[in-house]
C-alpha cells in the first residue's frame, strides 16, 4: 500500500504550475477528506524546507521553482485569515480576501491589508507600511481613513498627478497635499505674487549669465559645478550652504578632481545665487519650486489641525521635506517600498530607513500581476538586494512570460538612448501603417525639440543661416559645432546631455527623417497607443498589459561597484529593473538580463516554460 504523503510529494514534484498545488491543498481541506489541517501544513512546509535546503546545496534550478509554488501557496492559505473555517469558506485558486464593507462600498481586503486597517496608532507612534509594487495601498489607505471619520488626516503625495488623482479617492477627512503644495500657501505664494517663480528650474545657462566673476576656467562648467552645490543645499535640512553639499565627483576645466579652494569658490558663489533667488525684487534669478520649499523648511512650519500625518512613498524623500515632517508632533504613517526608490540622484533618501518606527506592516500581495511575473520580480531582489525576510507574491490568473503579448506593449529602457532606438526601429522600419505610438511624459518631455537644435550643430553656421535653421535653445545657441557642446558634456559629467549627443551622432542627417516619422505615429492620449516608450523612471507608479525590459540595466548585485572610480553602486541601479519588471500586468518579455538573473537565481532557461 502507498505512503499517502508520498503521493502528495510526487503530485507536488509533477505540478506544473502553482495553480496545481493551490488545487491540491484545496482537495485535500474537502469535507470529505480524512486529512488534518495542521499535519497536511507540516507536509507542505517539510518539503518547502528540503527545496530550501537543496536551493542552498548548488541543486537550485528545479527546486527554485517547486520552493516558490509551495512558499506560494502556503502564504496565500496562511494569511486567509486567522480562522480555519474562514480560511476554507473563502480559500480558492485565484486569491484569498477578507471582506470589507461599508455603507456605500464593497471592498474585498487582503489578510495584511485588514491588519493595517484595524490599528489603532498611539499618540506620536510612527508606523511603517513596507508595501511592494502593486499591493493596494491607497486601497489600504481609503480603508484606514474611511474608518476613522472623526480623525483629521494629511496626506503627503509626491508630485501633483498623484495630488489630484488622490483628492478623487480619498473621503472628506483627508487633505491631499504635494510637500511644495504645503510650501506654496506659506512662501511660494509669495513670490508668485511678485512674478518671480521659475516653474522649469535654473538652468546652467541662467547661472552662467548670472556669475559675477566670468574670468578663469570654462563658464559653464564652473556653472553646472555652482548649479549643483545650490541644488544639493536645497534638498538637504541643512541651514546654510557648506562645502558638504558641492558635488563629490567633478572634474574642473582641466579634467581634475576639484581642490578645496575651489569648492570654496563654488559655496560663496552658490551663495550669490540662493540670495538672488530670495530677493523679490531682483529678475535676474527667478524663485524655483525647490528654493520655496527650502524656505519653507528653514521657517520650522506647524501642520496643525491634523491628527494623523500620511507619508506616502516614503522611500523618496528629500531631507528637507523629511525635516519638515519629522519635526511634527501628530502620529506619522510611512508608506513606501524601499526597493523602488530610484531618485538618489536628485537628492531624495529612504525615510523608510532613516526613521526609526515603533510599528511596522508588510503588504506583499500584488494586485498587478500573477505568480509568473512576481516570481521573477522576487528573484531580482533577491539576487540583486539579498531580500531573503519577504517574497512577493501575485494574484492567482495567471501571467505569460515566454514570448507572448497580450494587448498593449510598453518598452522600458534604462536610459533615452536605448529608448529612442527602439522607437526608430518601431516607427521607421516597420510595415504597420497605422501602427500608434506614445511616450510617457510626451515627446517634449522626452527632448525631441533639444534634440532637433543639437542636430543642428552639425550643420555649419553658414548653412543654418541660409537654411534657416535657428536653434530655440538659448543654452545649445552658445555653442557653435556639436564638438564644443560635446566637450562642455564631458567635462561637466552631464550624462543627460551627453545621451542626448549620442542619440545625434548615431542617426546622424538621418535624425530629422526619423523624428518626423515618430511624431507622425505618436499620440497623446497613452490608452490608445498600440505601443508605449518609457523610461523606467518615467515608469513608476505606471502599469501596462505587456511590458519589454531593454537590455541596457546595470543589475549589480550587494557590494558590487562600477568599475569608473565613482564608489558604491547606488540602491538605485539595482532597483530600477526591479521597478520596470514590476510595471507588468498580463505579460512580460524577458531580456538577456532578466534570463541571466534567473539563470543565477537557479533558474534554467530549458526549464522556464515549466516554472508555474
């Protein structure tokens, strides 16, 4: 006679997908079954723990997988409920939920979502809502608040899109703020009454014009240097501008590591400039959405009149909007995911990780996409971040991740290069005549005006004159051939700029022909493109129904550096295909990246297609 855990093991050893095993534990939970719950999870677990054990033993390739299915389906089934009856009555193949409901709304929630919204915060209590990609928190959020309508919330957006979409969701009790619209009404109305904002930043060439010493070494270069020093002030919570916050990696005119005097130079000249911005009465500079902001934080605000402050996407924050938030006395609720922070560049930090929380809540179910797609998005992080505490997990329909498409296509690239070739290749060298594309953030976002005036550098002063070709762009105006553009570039490590020459010199006196052609496929409206271009920047917060990942992500793994000198590897680089993976609903194509993460992942490419 047969061992009958033997037969569970080799059901669970010939499952093809997780779907399988979900079918399995449910047939065996049926009435009619003599199995016990809590002997049928110690087989399931035992098992999970040998396909642990054998992934760690140099076997990982099949037991990758058969450990994901069974991790998989067990998390779904133990986060049901804390109720073995509810856990039965509401267990099926595809997801498991709570139901919610409220007078005008009916709600399915999730296990972890339902914890979230049952907790009732101590006063001062900073709580930490960790919540992967597509798990519902503003779902969980609505949830918190429309249970609590004696409460006065504040919630702290990132920009205004999120501001405006969040005041259509949110109850009355809620005040949705972007951290410059909380300045705004304070100093930024100010100088908008004085007409002295400059809603599009400072640019190198206005701190050029602006510098009261032009002698010495390249102007633009010495700007952008100055430029950046102002820009790291304000985004930090510093009070005044000290050689901390000039740029760590520059070179000067001669291609050198700046000196100490120079950065001095640099600090009084910054300076120079912040004062100017703050002067009403002085046009020269105009007042930046940042520069309020940091006058703003410099004033120690009192958010009063609220209760409860929400943070979200914690992960993102410049200091000088967590300086303002964390000196507020009200309880403070962090939401974000820490791995999808991807603006250090611009000065932002994780505040899930500065600030130290007295509570802190997982959301790891994903909405967007089913076991497929999560699996090879776990992987990332962990190969790429050594997360080993959490799995993400999806919902149960199931996914593709084997070549095809389903409904519309979004390319994802790492960089405007990638991107734009790919755009060439679709719209210039394809035989769909009424194929539609779009960009995210439009084409103007993307630079194709900047890019049609550095073309134009290539083509002599003479001829631009004949021809009639002015270039827009007072900056690029400056420079007389695309080699003197090329060499500020350079010299001022201006990788934007630089992608944007590169784009030129490759398509060469083809670069207009192709333009048109994009701009006679684009459209503005995304929902009616056949095929969407997008950055992984650009990407976030975004969802499609089939996403191509560009093979242009540097995927270093924990402690790996890029070979240029330049230090640590930010958290960023590792993140950002985490985020591009993440942005699929029903399909995902894979790059040789995403095949070589899964290949060190213990995933064999033969044996992809039985993943799930």
């Amino acid at each position: 006679m047969c061992n009958p855990w033997s037969i569970i093991a080799c059901i669970v050893v010939l499952s093809r997908n997780v779907t399988d095993i979900e079918l399995l534990l449910k047939s065996l939970l049926m009435t009619s079954s003599q199995c016990l719950i809590k002997d049928l999870l110690e087989c399931f677990y035992c098992m999970a723990t040998l396909c642990n054990g054998m992934m760690k033993e140099g076997r990982p390739d099949v037991w990758n997988y058969l450990h994901y299915r069974l991790f998989y389906t067990l998390y779904l089934f133990e986060n049901a409920s804390t109720s073995h009856t509810i856990m039965f009555k509401f267990f099926t193949m595809s997801f498991l939920f709570v139901a919610f409901r409220n007078s005008s709304t009916n709600v399915r929630l999730t296990h972890e979502q339902l914890r979230i919204i049952k907790y009732n915060p101590h006063d001062r209590e900073v709580i930490k809502i960790v919540a992967f990609a597509g798990t519902g928190k503003t779902t969980t959020l609505v949830r918190y608040t429309q249970l609590r309508p004696n409460l006065k919330f504040l919630l702290v957006v990132y920009n205004k899109s999120v501001c405006e979409h969040a005041k259509t969701k949110f109850p009355h009790n809620v005040t949705v703020k972007t951290g410059h619209g909380l300045a705004f009404g304070v100093t930024g109305r100010k100088y908008a009454a004085a007409k002295k904002l400059n809603s599009y930043g400072l640019k190198v060439y206005n701190v050029a014009m602006t510098l009261p010493s032009r002698k010495g070494e390249n102007l633009y270069v010495r700007a952008k240097f100055v430029l950046e020093t102002l820009n790291n002030f304000l985004a930090s919570a510093d009070y005044t501008i000290t050689v901390e916050h000039t740029p760590t990696f520059q070179k000067n005119d001669a291609g050198q590591m700046i000196p100490i005097n120079e950065e001095f130079k640099s600090v009084k000249e910054a300076n120079y400039i912040w004062k100017k911005m703050k002067d009403y009465n002085d046009r020269q500079v105009g007042m930046t959405h940042d520069g309020y902001l940091k006058l703003y934080q410099l004033y120690n605000p009192v958010l009063s009149g609220y209760d409860i402050i929400l943070i979200d996407e914690a992960q993102d924050l410049t200091p000088t909007i967590i300086d303002i938030l964390e000196k507020q006395r009200q309880t403070k609720i962090l939401v974000g995911d820490p791995h999808q922070q991807i603006y250090s560049f611009r000065g932002a930090v994780n505040a899930m990780q500065q600030i130290h929380a007295t509570k802190t809540f997982y959301l790891t179910q994903s909405f967007r996409f089913g076991p497929e797609i999560a699996h090879i998005a776990a992987c990332c992080l962990r190969l790429l971040k050594n997360v080993k505490d959490k799995t993400l997990v999806g919902h149960g329909k199931p996914g593709c991740i084997t070549g095809e498409t389903v409904g519309q296509l979004a390319i994802i690239s790492r960089c405007n290069f990638t991107l734009f070739c790919e755009a060439v290749k679709k719209c210039c060298y394809s035989n769909n005549p009424t194929l539609k594309v779009g960009f995210v953030g439009g084409t103007s976002g993307f630079g194709f005006p900047i890019l049609q005036d550095i073309y134009k550098l290539l083509i002599s002063p003479e001829d631009r004159v004949k021809d009639g070709r002015n270039i827009e762009n007072k900056f690029i105006a400056r420079f007389s051939n695309i080699g003197d553009i090329e060499k500020y570039a350079n010299k001022a490590m201006d990788h934007e700029l630089l992608g944007k020459i590169r784009i030129v010199r490759t398509y060469n006196h083809s670069l207009p022909s192709h333009i048109n052609k994009i701009l006679e496929k684009s459209v503005n409206d995304l929902q009616v493109a056949d095929i969407v271009f997008s950055t992984a920047h650009k990407s976030k917060g975004l969802e499609f129904s089939t996403v191509r990942v560009t093979d242009d992500f540097n995927y270093l793994g924990p402690g790996s550096s890029i070979n240029f000198g330049l230090g640590p590897v930010p958290h960023d680089e590792s993140n950002l295909l985490y985020v591009a993976v993440t942005r699929a609903k029903n399909a995902l194509l894979m790059s040789p990246d995403i095949l070589k993460i899964l290949k060190e992942s213990g995933v064999s490419k033969t044996c992809l297609k039985f993943l799930f």
